[in-house]
C-alpha cells in the first residue's frame, strides 16, 4: 500500500472515529452547551487541519524513536487551541476532549492496521 493512500485511509478511519468521539464527549460526558452541528463541523475541520501536521510537518523534526508522543501531543495541543476559540468553552474541557478522541483514534488505528 503506498503512503498516500495508507494516509487517505487512515484519514478517513480518524474522521469516522474522531467526531463522533468528540460529540459523545462534548454533549454526554462533559455536558457542554454548544449546538451539535458546530460540535460536528469543528471536529471535522481540526482534523482535516492536524492530521496531514502529523503525517508530514512533525516527522521532519521528530525523530520515530519519539514519534507517536510527541506527534500526538502536538496534536491535541493544536486541536485544543483551535476547539478553545471555535467553541468558546474552558481550555481544560477542550483538552479532555482532544485526548478522549485522539486516543480512540490512535487504539482503532492499531486495531485495524495490525
């Protein structure tokens, strides 16, 4: 499988794991007050924002030893930022939300490319 279509696999994967995640989280864990279509619609966009970040920014700097800790967290930091402004709810909040979807992301990646 070449590493642009095992990239627009695992996008895909992580659009249909990441924003339901954050919407269950968002609406029945945390309870937060936001319309779920703006829940949904900025799922979506902070993913299709960070993901290529990880797949082809943080490698260059990174090195794979350090890879998936670094990587993520970046991640979650730069989706916590952009869901803090978009969402207008605690920073401590986004950031709860960033890690449950990025880590069910992350265990379903494993799950399914082993």
């Amino acid at each position: 499988m070449s590493y642009g279509f095992f990239f627009f696999i695992s996008l895909l994967l992580t659009l249909v794991v990441e924003i339901p995640a954050l919407f269950i989280s968002a609406k029945y864990l945390l309870k937060v007050k936001v319309p779920a279509r703006e829940i949904l619609c900025w799922g979506f966009f902070v993913n299709l924002f960070s993901f290529p970040y990880l797949w082809f920014v943080f490698p260059l700097f990174i090195s794979s030893h350090n890879y998936i800790i670094i990587g993520e967290t970046l991640v979650v930091l730069m989706e916590s930022i952009i869901l803090l402004k978009a969402l207008k709810i605690n920073f401590k909040n986004v950031v709860i939300l960033s890690l449950i979807a990025n880590v069910a992301s992350y265990l379903i990646g494993l799950i399914v490319f082993r």
